[in-house]
C-alpha cells in the first residue's frame, strides 16, 4: 500500500472548497520559525569572525533552533497523521510548546554569549519542559488513538524526546564549568550523542520508515513496520551502552555502543533499500535524504575508529571536533531541507496541480544545487588550503539561501494561489478545472547536465580559493638534473628514495646523499606537533603536513646540491633546513644544456623572500620599514586604542572569568601609512585585557580561524603546559582554564614555535590581576609595550629581523606614537596608576613620564616604593625586562601636557611615546 501522510487523499474525505485553510496557515505559520532559525543561521555563518563562541553558536543555531522547532513541529504532524488525528497537533497546547522552546533556545545563546550560567540553566530549563511537554502529548495522543499500524513512529518520537532533557542537563553542567580533569570531554561527547544520535537520530528513523516510500511514491516494503519495532531497542540500547562508556569508561568501551546503535539503523533502514529498488529516488527530497543518511554512516563508521584509536577522553573530543561537519550538515541539514522540500507543498495543498507546482518550484536546480552541497562539504571535511574550505563553506552558505527564497517564494505563491481560489469561489461556480497532469521525471540528460554543472562551480571555487591562498598553489620549478657546470646530468634509470622524519623543528637526517643522476624520492613523516613540510629549491615540495601526517616529495632526477626548508613562517630561521648532496662523477654524466643553477632567492643575512605560507610574500612588495616615518601625522580623525582599564568585577576572589579568544588574521595600520597583516588574538595586538582579583578562575577558550598553527601560554595560572599550551591548527578550539593565584600584570602569548615570531607579529596581551587590597584610583591605564620587525607592506613580520633582533618599530598598544596624536587625560591631583608591560619579544621597557615622579611602583608581584617612607623616595623609572610588568602611580603637580616614553631613548624615537594631558 502506499502511505499518504496527509489527508485528504485519493481515497480520503472531500476536499474543502478551496481557501485560507487553518491546517495550512498553522504549518505555514510554524514552519517561519524553522525558517527563521535558518536565516539567522546564514547570517551567522556570514558574520561568524565578528561573534563570540561561533563555532558553538553556529551549531547550536542550526541544531537547537532549526532542527529542534522542526523535530517538534513535524513530529508532531507525522503522529498525528499515521494515528489518524489530524486536527490534535495545532491550537494553544502546541503554540505554547513553541514560545517556551524558542524562548528557552534564545536564552541558552544569549547567556552563553555574555556568559552568564544561570541565564543558560534557565534557557535549558525552558527547552527541557517544553519537550516534555510535548513527550507527554504524544503518549497521550497514543492512548486516544486505535491501534494503527504505524504507531511505532510516535514511539520513536516519544524516546527521542525523552532523551532531549537528559543531554540538555549535561549541556548546562559544562557551560557552569569548573569540571575536573577530562569529565568536560566526557559529558561533551555524551551530550553530543543524546542529542544528535537520541533527539535527532531517532526522530530520523521513525520518521523515514513512512516518509522515504511516500518520497519515493512506492509501497512500503513488506516488513518494514516489524524492522521499526525491531530496531527501536536496539538503538536505544547502543545509545545507552555508548553514553555510559563515554561517562564512566575509556573510549574503546563506548565503540561497541555506537556499532550497536548503527546496527539498529542497518535493521531499520533494510525496507528502505528495497523500496528504493522497487522505486529509484528521483527528486531532490529523496536524494537528499539519502545523501543525508550516507554523511550519517560515514560519520558513525569515523566515530567508531576515533574511539578504539585512543584512551584519552580529550583526544576523542578534540578528533570528534572534525564531525561537526559531516553531521550537522551533512547528515541533519540534507535531510532536514529533503524533507521541508516534500512536506511544505503537502501541507500548503490546494489540489494534486498545487501541490506539484509547489513542489516544482522547490526543487529548481536540485541536481546542481545537491552535487554543489556534497562535493563541497566533501572539501571542507578533507586537508584542503583555508582558502579552499572558505570558498567551499561560502558554496555552502549559498546553496542554503537559495533554499530559504525557494521556500519563501513557494509559501508566498501558495498563499496567493489559495485566495485567487477564494475569490473566484465567492464569485460562483466556474469551469471545471483541467485534469492535473502526470508526474514527469527530470530527463536523465537533465540530471547529468545539473550535476556536472554543480561540480564545475565547486571546482572553479576550489581553484579561485587556491589562487587567493598562495600556499596552496605550485611554485614554479627550476630543473634539480642541471649539474654545477650548467649542463644537463645524463639519468642513471635508478631511484633513491629516503625516510625523512619531522621531529620537533629538524628534519632527521637534515641532509641526504644521492648518486648523480639518480631520482630522489622523499618520503616524510611529521612527528611533531605543528604543521610542516618540505620545499626544495627548485619548487618541489609536499603539501603541509599536520601532526602525524605523511607526504611524499619527488625531487625528480638530481644533479647538483640542492637546499630546502619548511615553508611555514619562521621556520626556516628556526633551523628547519635540509640538504640534497650530490655524489659521483658528474662531468661524463652530464650533456650539453642550457639549464640555470636555480636558488632559492632567499637572502644571505636570513631574510625571507621565498613562500612563507603566511609571511611576508602576502605583502605588496614594498617596503613597509621605509614607509614608516616616525613624525608622521595620522589621517584626520584618528583615535588611539582606549588604554583605560576597567574595574575588577565586583567579588571576593572567587569569581569565573569565561572568555572566547579568536585567533584572527588581520590587516592593520601600525604606524600613519604602514600596514601589516597580523596574527591576533580578537583581532587586535595586543589582545583584550583582562582583569581579576587572587583567588579568581579564568576559563579561556581559544579558537583557531587563522591559516596556522597557534597556541596561548597565560603566565597568570601555574600549570602543566602540555595540554593547554598545546598547538590547535586551524578550526579547532580548546579550552584553557587556570586559577589567579598571585597578583601582578601577566603576559599572555602565542608559544608556537617560533615564538618570537609570533609575538612579534601581534600574538600577545596583558592580564591584570590585582593586589590584595589594592586602592581605588582616579584613573587606570594599561599600556603594553612591544617591538614591530616590518616586513612588506600589508605582509607579515620579517623572520630575518626578528631572529636578528632588529626592530623597526617600538609601541606601546600596538601603534607608534598614538597617544601622541590622541594622549591619554588626568586633570591635577587625580591618582592615576598605569600598568605597563613589557610585551618585547625581545626588546625590555624603561617607562618613564617626562616631568613627573612615581610615589608607589609596584613590579613583578611586590611593590618596590610606597608612599610615607621616611626616606621620601620616589621614582623615574619602572623598569621592566622582556614579559615582564607593573604597576606605577603618580598625581600630577599642574596642568599641561607630559610626555611618556621608554627610555630606552632609540627606542622612544621609534615609536614608544606618548603624552597625557592634564587639565
């Protein structure tokens, strides 16, 4: 039999005359939320460098808001549907199931975006009860309805919507904190397998044993109800089993719990194969769904080798990471648009040739727009350059919108349609309408033609994003066969090939030997923990290489001594060379050529002027140490970093500090007319201040959108470095947690190697923990001092300058001389204390205000003068070595402008100068 999911049918009462019908003005009408969410979701995804916690908004938008309201409202309409009780899943019951859910979804983002827990319990909360609420409708409505012989897909619903408020539980657990050792990682993976294998998977599986034949317009297999009954426990069970381990035991015990959750799916999803057989896909509803449901076994099939591949909670959270987007894209979102394109045009009825039209208009370009989604997403999950994955991520974002116009113009017309209909009711009986015609297929040539249409768009984007990344593009390569006299060595037939292995910041062996004329083979292993690779100078290289990776470099045939390097900024001065010997005879060998020598094009003082994936080849090419001038005005209307610092927020030293930093790649001014693309943290350098009493806990979570690897190092906690000091590469996160133990102005950096290289370009800020005690002042401010090695304009740090301790440029908040040209205030008598700290990397700190004297000078940790000593002493000087910092205070004897400066003189005339005017 087929399965018609929503009367009328062929077979089923009259229809109504046409006009506003209530059942689809309600769908029309809940169904804007799910669209809604979408829409924030794309705008989300858009701005998703300007927002805090992105990465976890952007999930949860998706999940808690679009998939979440969808889940409730079509689960909904499928059991009242297959119980035969259409009208039971609209009015205020359900309406006020829907505020308390989005109210609450809104709340959990809201308190997770200024951080505030009990604003995430009370959002969770909501979310919890309303699908409660709504488990108990269901078993409610199984209890009114007769036996049917689907109702085994309300209890589906019913289990997954039991299941919500547990993982939901364990989502506001993590976001209060304070969890011990690797119970953050355990209750994450739970809370992501209750509520994506629970909530969402379950819901899938009940919902596709009626719906996929009705996609497929087919009967529904023999057996498929006894699968779904079959099947429920076994899911359950895994899931069960899984979560558990996840909770109590090592990772390999909760394998088995997910092989035996994905065997439920295989019980469940047997009927399907066969109806597909009987009936093969042929819209853009089927194909995604199905297309969905392979993302789902693929990302089950990884989740298990993650599992038995280690015994850390931690390493399965952060390799699980790498899911996100195969599942909620994938997986969730395929099968979510699937089955909206379906059901919206059902719902909207008005007659077989409404509803065909409805669904016509949803499925425009559909084999275009379906290869674009999973070729790109393909992309985006494999070791692509960034640039790719941005070009394939935006593929993404664009397939989506046109989906949600697709959506709001069929619901619009719909309408339109329905009170044309109306009208023309009210105005008499008119001519029969013509018969609808036949469901026609697309022609395969159609389909073939809209594929292959959608794979050239992703190929021109994987291609326009490799432009725009140079890393990821071929250098041109100069022949490794030409022999030191210029000729051209004479092959020998034969291949040495070498073991290289990565470890730390050499390669080892650094240096190999190959008999002239022989092709060279390079076979490296990365075994440290950034990313590397290996270029030849002839432009021969491997790709880069993360951790545990393995690349291949065929250096082709050899005939004279070749040098190469690790391409990655800096490290190439950090030592990360090798070596190509030439051994054996080589005249004879050699035939007459007009090949070059090659080289590199580096220089010999250490600077850098081939591919540094990031360096100083993204600049111009001009000079910007020569554009920098440092009696430059600023363009008209300049206003300098607010150097202020807040108050400590109001506690006893046992306050939570939750804090997102963004690894960001940015283009700033550093000087009037000089440009460097930094790497920072939020986007400035120095990174944001932050401030806290002893005793205070900071929570940091550091996500990486830049191009490279990066880390922070918080001189305020004392701990293990290894783990949270650890390299994340790009697109991960982690998530640092320290307790303010002593006072002082703390450092915070970057500690990838090189690290000064880092630091030097931007990857540094200040944390000020105050002294037990410490008076109130009229006035703060902070002031970070560091050094700038100008590379290109708009490029990156010279590594050549920074290794050799030559910097251009000397500021204090990371522009030269700002306060110069917009000073900092104080008005006669005021205290005014003032934070320095001496960011370097290399370069130490006088401070030093002109005209005035320091009566209290606080320096790493203690104060060094105090005021009412009987020696009447005062200070000139706070001085400060590289990472180092303090406090000073001082009240200013009259009106007028004091200079500030480091003095060390050379540098204050680079750029560390400033001025308070005081009134």
């Amino acid at each position: 039999m087929t399965t018609h999911l929503s009367p009328p049918t062929a077979s089923g009462p009259a229809p109504k005359p046409p006009g506003r019908s209530p059942r689809a003005l309600w769908h029309l009408g809940v169904n804007a939320i799910v669209a809604a969410w979408l829409a924030l979701f794309a705008a989300a995804a858009t701005a998703h460098h300007f927002l805090p916690h992105s990465s976890w908004l952007l999930v949860h938008v998706l999940l808690l808001g679009a998939v979440t309201n969808a889940v409730v409202i079509w689960s909904g309409h499928f059991a009242a549907s297959v119980l035969r009780l259409p009208e039971a899943n609209r009015g205020a019951p359900a309406a006020l199931r829907l505020v308390f859910l989005n109210a609450g979804a809104v709340t959990v983002m809201g308190g997770m975006l200024v951080g505030r827990w009990h604003a995430v319990l009370v959002g969770g909360c909501l979310v919890a009860a309303a699908v409660t609420a709504h488990a108990v409708w269901l078993v409610r409505l199984l209890r009114r309805a007769l036996p049917g012989r689907f109702s085994m897909t309300v209890r589906y619903y019913t289990a997954a919507s039991a299941l919500l408020p547990a993982g939901a539980a364990l989502g506001v657990v993590m976001a209060r904190g304070g969890l011990a050792g690797d119970l953050s990682d355990r209750l994450l993976i739970a809370h992501e397998m209750i509520n994506l294998l629970g909530w969402v998977g379950l819901t899938v599986a009940g919902t596709l044993i009626t719906l996929w034949p009705t996609m497929l317009r087919t009967r529904v297999a023999e057996g498929a109800e006894r699968a779904g009954r079959t099947a429920l426990p076994v899911l359950l069970a895994g899931l069960a089993a899984a979560v558990a381990a996840a909770l109590l035991a090592p990772p390999p015990l909760a394998a088995p719990g997910v092989t035996g959750y994905a065997g439920g799916l295989v019980i469940a999803g047997r009927p399907w194969l066969r109806e597909a057989r009987a009936k093969t896909p042929r819209s853009f509803a089927a194909w995604s769904v199905a297309a969905g449901c392979l993302w789902l076994a693929g990302s089950l099939t990884a989740l298990g080798g993650i599992l038995l591949s280690t015994t850390s909670w931690t390493t399965v959270a952060e390799r699980v990471s790498l899911l996100t987007a195969p599942l909620a894209a994938g997986w969730i979102a395929q099968v979510l648009l699937g089955a909206l394109s379906f059901l919206v045009p059902v719902v909207l009825g008005g007659g077989p040739a409404a509803v065909r039209a409805a669904t016509a208009g949803l499925e425009r370009a559909w084999p275009a727009r379906l290869a674009v989604t999973n070729a790109a997403l393909l992309l985006c999950v494999l070791p692509v350059p960034s640039m790719v994955r941005v070009a394939c991520s935006s593929l993404l974002l664009a397939v989506l919108l046109h989906f949600l116009v697709l959506l709001v113009l069929t619901a619009v017309r719909g309408l339109q349609s329905r009170r044309r209909a109306a009208r023309q009711g009210d105005a008499g009986p008119g001519p029969a309408p013509a018969p609808a015609p036949a469901e026609v297929p697309a022609a395969p040539h159609r389909v073939l033609g809209g594929v292959a249409f959608g794979l050239a768009v992703v190929v021109l984007a994987v291609a326009g994003g490799g432009a725009v990344d140079a890393r990821s593009l071929p250098v041109v390569e100069r022949s490794a066969a030409t022999g030191a006299d210029g000729g051209v060595v004479k092959p020998t037939g034969l291949t040495t090939t070498v073991d290289v292995t990565i470890r730390g910041m050499r390669f080892s062996p650094s240096a190999v030997d190959v008999p002239a004329g022989n092709r060279l083979v390079v076979r490296l292993r990365n075994t440290g923990t950034d990313t590397h690779d290996l270029v030849l100078e002839t432009g021969a290289r491997t790709g880069r290489l993360t951790p545990g990776k393995r690349g291949t470099l065929d250096a082709g045939v050899v005939g004279r001594d070749l040098s190469g390097w690790c391409s990655v900024v800096g490290h190439r001065q950090m030592g990360m060379v090798f070596a190509v010997r030439v051994t054996g005879a080589r005249g004879p060998d050699t035939v007459d050529g007009t090949g070059g020598t090659g080289g590199t094009g580096s220089r010999e003082d250490g600077g850098t002027t081939h591919d540094h994936g990031g360096g100083t080849s993204g600049g111009t090419g001009e000079s910007a140490a020569e554009a920098f001038d440092p009696m430059a005005e600023p363009a008209e209307g300049f206003t300098a970093r607010d150097a202020e610092l807040p108050p400590a927020a109001d506690g006893s030293g046992s306050t939570l500090h939750k804090r997102t930093l963004t690894v960001k790649e940015a283009e700033a001014e550093v000087a009037p007319g000089v440009r460097q693309t930094l790497w920072t943290f939020d986007g400035t350098a120095p990174g944001p201040v932050l401030r806290g009493r002893v005793g205070d806990t900071f929570e940091i979570t550091l996500v990486n959108d830049g191009t490279i690897g990066h880390s922070v190092d918080f001189h305020a906690g004392a701990l293990a470095p290894d783990r949270p000091m650890r390299t994340i590469q790009p697109g991960r996160s982690l998530t640092y947690r320290f307790k303010a133990t002593r006072s002082g102005v703390w450092m915070y950096h970057c500690s990838t190697m090189p690290m000064s290289l880092h630091i030097a370009n931007g990857m540094f800020g200040a944390v000020v923990i105050d002294p037990p005690g410490l008076p109130k002042a009229d006035r703060e401010y902070v002031l970070v001092q560091s050094e700038s090695y100008l590379g290109r304009q708009n490029g990156t740090a010279d590594a050549g300058k920074v290794k050799a301790k030559e910097p251009d440029m000397v500021a204090f908040n990371g522009y030269a001389n700002q306060y110069d040209h917009d000073p900092l205030t104080a008005r006669t008598g005021e205290r005014v204390r003032i934070w320095v700290l001496a960011a370097g990397p290399n370069v130490g700190s006088a401070f030093h205000v002109v005209g005035a004297q320091f009566d209290t000078v606080f320096r790493e940790g203690a104060y060094d003068l105090r005021p009412g000593g009987s020696e009447r002493g005062g200070a000139q000087v706070l001085d400060l070595a590289p990472a180092s910092g303090g406090f000073v205070e001082l009240s200013f004897p009259e009106a007028g402008d004091y200079a500030f400066v480091t003095h060390v003189m050379t540098d204050a005339e680079r750029g560390a100068h400033g001025v308070f005017r005081v009134r």
